[in-house]
C-alpha cells in the first residue's frame, strides 16, 4: 500500500516537473515577447465570479425556463451551477452535453438561446468566429458572454501557452466589441475578466481589426486597457436589468 502510494506521489511529482521545464523552456523561447507591464487584478477578492454572473443573466432572461449554450465546458465547473432546465454544452474533450467542436455545433444547429457563455479555445480567431456565431444564434435582446478578457502577464495571454494559468489573446476580441454597433459591450471585473455582451439589433456589426490585432502583443493590451468599458460586478448586475449608469 505504501509502495503504491509513493509511486503515484513520483509519478505526480515527475510529471509537475517536467511541465514546470517545458514552461520555462517556451517562455525562455518567446523572451522577445517579454513585456515588464503585469496587473494585479486579484480575483480572489471580488467576491464573484462567472457562475454569479451567468445566473444573473438567466434570471433576468426567464429563470428555469431560459435557454443556455456553454462553449468550452471541460470540468463542468460552471456547467452544472447554472439554473436552466434548457441547457446546451459544447465541448470536443470532456463536459457539457455534446462532444464536438463549436465550428462543428453551430454548423448543424439553428437553435435559438437566450444566454450563450463563451470559453473554448482561448485564442482570438476562435473566440471570434465563436463570437459572432453566438450572436446569430442569440435571441435579440439576448446575453454573450465571454472568459478570460482580462490578463495579468504578457505569459498568461501568449499564444502558444507558456503556462498553466492561461487567458490566451480573447482580449482583441474585447477591443472589436468595444467599437460594435447593435451591441451593448462591457467588461465584468471578476474571474479574469467576462466579457458582457447585449444583443440590441439584428443588424448588429462589429469590425474586423484582425489587420492590426492578430499579431499584436500585451503592450498593445495595455495601451488600450483604459478604453475598454470596466465594470464592476456590482453595476453589471444594474445593467442586466436595465440600469446603465456609465
């Protein structure tokens, strides 16, 4: 029994090794792309995160009787919190309720939903092309909302991953959203940044900066952190509702 145990604890502690190295070997890699600018945005200390926020959405959306699309479920951590008898979850790997890709879900399905939350691939053509097929598949006056719009470290934003913790380059998205026309766009400050999304219009639009945006870096994040729409979780919940105070 003890032999057992200490073989799995080697093996665990192997593994977290060798993942720790290759780490430090891709980030030593991609140094060129170092940026000394970081934000302590300490999450833990919100209070709130996407599982409060999604709730709210479907509570403001019919409660029990919403309709709910998940792209990106894995453990099933937000999944199984959310209070909708009409939920969908997408996810090529492991959770939610259909094993394939998002590319592959809204190719087959004309289903209309009430509240879609976005967190699959975490890089920006995906999350794009997730994006605006969410939007098509919306209700109007419906809620998108996205993961991962907010990162600390040039490392947590870099694509190819260089770490566990990864928010991947979604933020240029956020930066498209931001100038959108038929959209009501914020930012959510809790849980690494969610993105908010009101669908006013079906002719929304927003435009494609990918010209400028596929190659940039966290500098440029960082030059535009300050014209992107902020909020608290506080005023997001006077938004769902009707409220906007900003």
């Amino acid at each position: 029994m003890l032999v057992t145990i200490y073989k799995r604890l080697l093996d665990i502690s192997i593994g977290t090794l060798l993942r720790k190295l290759l780490e430090k070997i891709l980030q030593f890699k991609y140094k060129s792309c170092a940026v000394a600018k970081r934000y302590d945005w300490d999450w833990e200390s919100k209070g709130f995160n996407r599982v409060a926020l999604v709730n709210q959405l479907l509570f403001k959306s019919g409660g029990w009787d919403s309709s709910y699309l998940e792209i990106g479920c894995a453990k099933n951590d937000l999944f199984f919190s959310v209070g909708a008898k009409n939920k969908i979850g997408v996810d090529p790997v492991e959770g939610g309720t259909h094993r394939m890709t998002s590319d592959e879900f809204f190719s087959e399905s004309s289903a209309k939903f009430d509240v879609v939350f976005i967190d699959g691939l975490h890089v920006y053509e995906q999350a794009r092309s997730d994006a605006f097929n969410a939007l098509e598949s919306v209700a109007l006056g419906g809620w998108v909302a996205f993961h991962d719009f907010l990162p600390s470290t040039w490392k947590e934003q870099h694509v190819p991953r260089l770490q566990s913790t990864w928010t991947g380059d979604c933020w240029k998205l956020a930066i498209e959203l931001s100038k959108a026309k038929g959209l009501d766009f914020k930012i959510v400050e809790i849980d690494f940044g969610v993105g908010l999304v009101r669908k006013r219009s079906h002719d929304w639009v927003v435009p494609d900066m990918r010209d400028v945006l596929q190659d940039a870096d966290f500098e440029v994040f960082a030059n535009n952190l300050q014209s992107l729409p902020l909020i608290s979780f506080e005023t997001a919940v006077q938004f769902i509702n009707g409220k906007n105070p900003i």
